[in-house]
C-alpha cells in the first residue's frame, strides 16, 4: 500500500467500529505505533480528518482552541456510559502524550483522578526518555477509587523502561494529624525539613508538560474533608460557589481559587518559605496547605505556550467545571469531549452576546 492507502486504512482501524488503539493499528498494518501516529496526525493537520461546524451547532478544534487561547485541542467522541467514556479519553489522552515525549527529552507532571488513570492504562510499555513527577505529593489508599497524583505517576513509571524513565515521588498522606493546628503545620515542615519533597516539587512545577484533571464539586468528599481539617468548612465552600476543583484546589466559575481565597480570610495560609538554592519553593507556588501545586501556579504555566498544560476531562457533569477552566486559562490545551466542546463553545458566544450561562444544552 501506498502512503494514502494506509492512512485511509489507519483511520478506518482507529475511528471505525473497532476503536483500535495506535499500536494495534501498527500491528494489523505491520508499521511501527509511531509511524502509525504520524499517519494519523498528518491527517488531522491536512484536514483529511476535522470536525466542523455545521447547522446542528457543531465546533472544530481549530476554532474552540482560538476561542479559548489554547495551543491546541483534541475532541474525543461523546458516549451515554461514562466508563466508556473515560477510556475513549483516556486513549486519546495516551496519544497525545506519547506525540510530547517522542520530541525530546520531557519532564511530565502528572495530575490524579480516574482519567488520567486510563490514560496511563491506555500507554504501551516501552522506553521512554522521561522524568514524571506529581502535581501532588498526596496518594490516599490505592485500593479505592481516588487515582491520586503520586499513584498514576508511579503505574507510568511502571510502563517505561527504568533505564531511560526517571520518576520523582513523594506519596503523602493529604492531612495525618487530627488536630487542627498540627494540620496546618504538617506540611509546612515537610518542605521546610524534607530536601526530598523539594525536589520533587519543583521539579513537578517547572515540568514540560502538565497533564490533569477536574471534577465537579461534591464529586470527592476527602477533598472536602482535608479542608475541614484546617478550618474550611463545606458551608464555606458552597458560599463562594465553587463549581469544581482541580489538583485539590475548589474553584469559582470564573476560575479563582476558592481554597486559596478561604485560607487567607480564615489568617490560615503558611506564606513562609524554606531556603533551598537548588530547589527553590515559593509559598505563592504551593497549595495553601497540602504538598501540591497551587491553582495559580499552573495558570502561569499555562500562560508559557512553549510549554503543554492540559486539561484532560469529559462527561456532562462535568460542564461547568471544564467551562469555568478554560475560560480562567487554567490550561492551554485540552482534551474533552465533543458534546461539552459544543455546549462549552456555544455558551461562551452567548456570553458574547450578554445572554449569559447556559444551564442546558442548546441546540438539537
């Protein structure tokens, strides 16, 4: 087959009935799963493969990605069942990791949460040049469900060759002392007497690539619950209408850090920084409280478009959480849904227009 015929062939394995995943394509067309990308990307570039508008409101990636100041975006199809959802995102997620680290030696941050673990799920074990690292130093029990930061970025450690993968984590516990006061220094003395846990979040800050998640509010009680533990409770929260949270920071929908916010009315922010020449921690970069990454700080690194911050997520319940992110510049890229992509864009026309939120889908 000609170079055509197998990128015909390739999408047809890839986007028919049989969903095949990129290595799988290569081993039906015997091809490498990087020529196979190639194939495919080129295809997306070419615009042999695109979604457009049409009159049934739909949007293409080029024109969501401008209308969001994002370096660019991947649409994944919507389906009714949302396990299945997850693992169609988490496949694409997968490919689009895999195109980043094939460029050059990367160091990736890792977000938690069930889509990113499909993600990692969805990689074939294979050498990789790698440094991975956490967006939070936080792993609660991994028999559970909470697929937790340091977790997901030891299952891609797994996959790759050790050799050429280097992974730095540290798994915390979100909050272990009971008492209030000692919960708010817990933290606090880990980074100032811990070389260790600086390390590996700096390294996690100053990372390449950013991939991670959002959930709707309410969608994960610990989260709530680390923060009663310091004095914020969910009453608090609520208060000022938190429609998600991201790397266990609640935010607004217009993007603003609630707990960050919280914390600092409530005179409960550790705003001191420890000494360390190699690797340097600023309290504006941390969490108010727990060992991650702040809210604010991926937003700056969001605002770098040399460097890939993206928001991987989908799911109807979902809406308001993704909208409020991308339209705060949380990310500049993304990976999400065709329906929310739809509704998400369109609401922002709205707004636009002066008509405001949109509580329901428009459109057929």
């Amino acid at each position: 087959m000609n170079r055509s015929e197998l990128t015909v062939k390739a999408l047809q394995l890839r986007y028919g009935d049989r969903r095949l995943k990129n290595y799988e394509v290569a081993d039906e067309l015997g091809l490498k799963a990087y020529e196979v990308s190639r194939l495919i990307d080129a295809a997306w570039k070419s615009g042999v493969v695109s979604i457009r508008i049409n009159q049934e409101g739909l949007v293409s990636e080029d024109d969501f990605a401008s209308a969001f100041n994002l370096n660019w975006v991947r649409f994944v199809e919507t389906v009714d069942h949302y396990t299945e959802q997850k693992k169609i995102l988490g496949e694409v997620a997968a490919t689009e990791f895999e195109r980043i680290v094939r460029a050059e030696p990367q160091t990736i941050a890792l977000g938690g949460g069930d889509s990113l673990h499909q993600m990692v799920r969805s990689l074939k074990s294979r050498s990789r040049a790698i440094t991975l690292a956490p967006l939070a130093l936080i792993c609660r029990s991994i028999y559970g469900r909470s697929f937790d930061g340091a977790f997901v970025t030891m299952e891609a450690a797994s996959i790759s060759d050790p050799s050429q993968c280097r992974a730095r984590v540290c798994a915390l516990p979100p909050l272990s002392p009971d008492n209030a006061e000692a919960a708010m220094q817990f933290t606090e003395r880990l980074f100032h007497e811990n070389s260790e846990v600086r390390a590996v979040f700096h390294e996690a800050l100053h990372a390449s690539a950013m991939f991670f998640g959002v959930s709707n509010y309410g969608a994960e009680p610990a989260i709530a619950e680390a923060h009663e533990r310091v004095g914020i409770g969910k009453a608090d929260i609520s208060a000022m209408r938190a429609v998600g949270h991201l790397n266990f920071s609640f935010f607004d929908e217009n993007g603003a850090d609630v707990t960050t916010l919280l914390a600092k009315k409530k005179k409960i922010r550790i705003s001191s920084s420890p000494s360390d020449a190699l690797y340097p921690v600023d309290s504006k970069d941390r969490h108010p409280f727990l060992a991650a990454v702040s809210l604010d700080a991926i937003k700056r690194a969001a605002e770098n478009k040399k460097r890939d911050v993206i928001l991987v997520a989908a799911g109807e319940h979902k809406r308001h959480a993704i909208s409020a992110a991308l339209n705060a510049g949380v990310a500049n890229a993304a990976i999400i849904d065709l329906e929310n992509a739809r509704q998400i864009y369109r609401e922002k026309l709205l707004r636009f227009q002066g008509v405001g939120r949109l509580d329901k889908p428009v459109g057929p």
